[in-house]
C-alpha cells in the first residue's frame, strides 16, 4: 500500500497526570482529560498551561463537552457534571456501586450513559432525570449519538441502532461473532467501528460496510475529523488514513504504550499509559487551498493580472466574432432569405414584432 509521506510535528507534551490517559476532548478554548489517577485536567489550548483540576474518586474513564459544561464518567459510579469557566460542580448522579460508567454522550438536550450491567441510561442533562433505559443482550462498550440515531457497541460483536425519536431498534449490525466491538465512532456519513486488528466501517444511511482496513496489532483507540480516521495500536503507533480515499499516511511512532486519541482538526493528541498526553500538529491543518501539481510556477500578482486582460480581450474578440454570424432582418426578408438560400434548419433565433435574428443555421448539403 502507497504511503502519504507526512512526519507530523511533536508540539508539546504534557505530564500533569499521575495516571494512564483514559479520555480527551477539546473545545475551542480547552483540552479536556481525563485519567486513572482519579482526576480531570483542564488545559489552555493557547499556551497548553494547566487551568485547573478536577476530582472523582476512582478511575475516569469517560469525558464530553458542550458549550456550557464538562460531563465525566467514573469508576466510583458518577456521572459529573461541571460548570465551563468556574469549574464548580453542578449536578452528579450515584449508580449502584457496582455499576461503573464506561462511556458517555451528550447531545442538545440528553446525556447518554453506558453502564457495565448492560445498560444504556439516557437523562436530560438540565436536572439529570432519567428519560429512558435502553437494555442490551451484551454488555455496552461504547455509545455515540447524532441528530436522529443512537449507536451502542456490544461485547458480543453487534452495534445496535436506536431511533431517538420513540427508543426502538432501527437496525442490529453484526460485525463478528462474540467478538467484542471496543471501539466506536461515527461522523456525518459513517459508522467506525474496532474488532482486534480490524477497522470496520459502515454507511449509515445503507447500514452496509464499505470498507475494511487491517494493522498488525489490536486496537486500542479510535477517532475521526473531517478529513482523517486515526487507529493508535497496541505496537505503540497511530495509523492515519485520509477519509474517503482511505490512502494511509506514514504510521505516527510513539514510543511509549497508548491509551487513547482524539483529533479535533487542528491539533492530534495522544493519550498515553504513563499519563503523557502528546499532541501533534494536524497534517491537514491549512490546507484549505488546491495544490499546484509538481513544478508549476507561483502566479504573481502582476501575471495574475496579464493572465486575466489576456482572457478578457480573448472573450471580447469572440464575442465580435460570434455577433457577425447574426444579423436582423424583417419577417419578410428573413423568410425570403430562407426560401432563397434553402436553409434546412434555423438552430437558434429570436422573433420579435417586426424583426428576426437568424443565429447558427445550417444550409442543406
């Protein structure tokens, strides 16, 4: 497989956690993570300095954001929710003690959240009451939400879609048999998803796979952008493919075991065991522009400016050209004219009161 040559260039690394990297995500201001050593860490994407710290009793294993809170998932059995700026808590919600919470979503007005007792809990997110509770035949790895759907991954090799609207199963896609799907992710075309060392992807709106890419080890994470699908690997690397040709770009070495990726178009971090967080620069990041082919000269201004008086005086002789085929005449000349000449057809023309323009006509023979 042809490779897309791309070093991509380490920025900075972070060692505020104690602990492995359990989850990250961004917003436009902050870098959100979460760790086994019980902690949330809140980072300025700015200057990447530590804002402040938050703290859960147990592992944290699961964060999302929105525009006004960060929620957490823990190992003690909360869900947290907490106030962006001041960092207060807001509201918290207790499972029995045997219940961690391994996943969560959010989405404009739910909060989503997997349970290990294969249970998917949905509560509003203003008071934390429970919507609804969704049962699994396995046990639920992961969830993602979107405008009309649920996703959940099952530990017995299935993903189930559930309709928002009234919580039935629109549709059970089966990827392997009582194969765990540990990883899933989706975007506004498709549904990702981890079995081992395959990557599975699928159609939403066909609900069929159209794609499968293989590594050499087992997948440990998994994350889509616009524009890339990111795999870190348990041989301590990140595969990067390009989204939609799916062309591979040269494997992100790491050297350290990794735990967890996120992308959030502008930067890629890497969560690792030691509690690191690395964060790379996009390799798509400004490229907003079409590249010019190999050894095409950069267009001044000026050439820019001849290029275009060219293009204008080129239209402008065409269009004197193209005027003489036409000419008015009166109804009565016109159709002597074509009575005169035996003209087959009159392509294109224009009749008004008194007059009549012939354009682009063809003789007979």
């Amino acid at each position: 497989m042809g490779q897309l040559n791309n070093t991509l260039e380490l920025l900075t690394i972070l060692s505020n956690h104690n602990g492995p990297i359990s989850s990250i995500r961004t917003d436009r201001t902050y870098l959100f993570s979460g760790s086994k050593d019980a902690t949330l860490r809140i980072f300025k994407k700015s200057n990447w300095e530590e804002v402040t710290s938050l703290v859960h009793s147990s592992w944290v294993n699961c964060i999302e954001a929105d525009s006004e809170k960060l929620y957490s998932g823990s190992s003690d059995s909360t869900v947290r929710a907490w106030k962006k700026g001041s960092w207060g808590l807001v509201s918290s919600i207790k499972h029995s003690r045997f219940s961690i919470i391994k996943d969560l979503a959010v989405d404009k007005e739910n909060c989503y959240v997997v349970l290990t007792d294969r249970s998917l809990i949905i509560y509003s997110k203003q008071k934390f009451v429970q919507q609804e509770k969704l049962n699994h035949t396995g046990i639920v790895q992961s969830v993602e939400v979107d405008n009309t759907n649920i996703y959940s991954s099952l530990s017995d090799g299935t993903v189930v879609i559930w309709k928002k609207n009234n919580y039935e199963v629109e549709k059970v896609l089966t990827l392997s048999s009582f194969k765990t799907i540990e990883q899933l992710e989706i975007d506004n075309a498709y549904i990702y998803t981890s079995v081992g060392k395959n990557i599975k992807v699928f159609d939403k709106r066909k609900k069929e796979m159209v794609k499968e890419l293989k590594i050499n080890k087992s997948i440990v994470s998994l994350a889509v952008d616009d524009s890339l699908l990111l795999v870190a690997s348990k041989d301590k690397k990140v595969y990067l493919w390009k989204k939609g040709t799916y062309k591979e770009y040269s494997p992100l070495v790491i050297e350290k075991a990794v735990t967890c990726i996120y992308s959030d178009n502008d930067f890629i971090y890497v969560g690792c065991k030691n509690g690191e967080i690395k964060i790379y620069a996009h390799p798509m990041k400004g490229k907003t522009t079409k590249k010019q082919p190999a050894g095409a000269k950069k267009v001044t201004k000026k050439a820019e400016k001849t290029q275009k008086t060219e293009e204008s005086t080129k239209k402008t002789k065409e269009d004197k050209k193209e005027k003489k085929k036409s000419k008015d005449y009166t109804v009565k000349e016109a159709k002597e004219l074509m009575s005169k000449m035996s003209y087959e057809e009159i392509l294109e023309f224009t009749e008004g009161d008194k007059r009549v323009t012939i354009q682009k006509y063809r003789k007979k023979g």
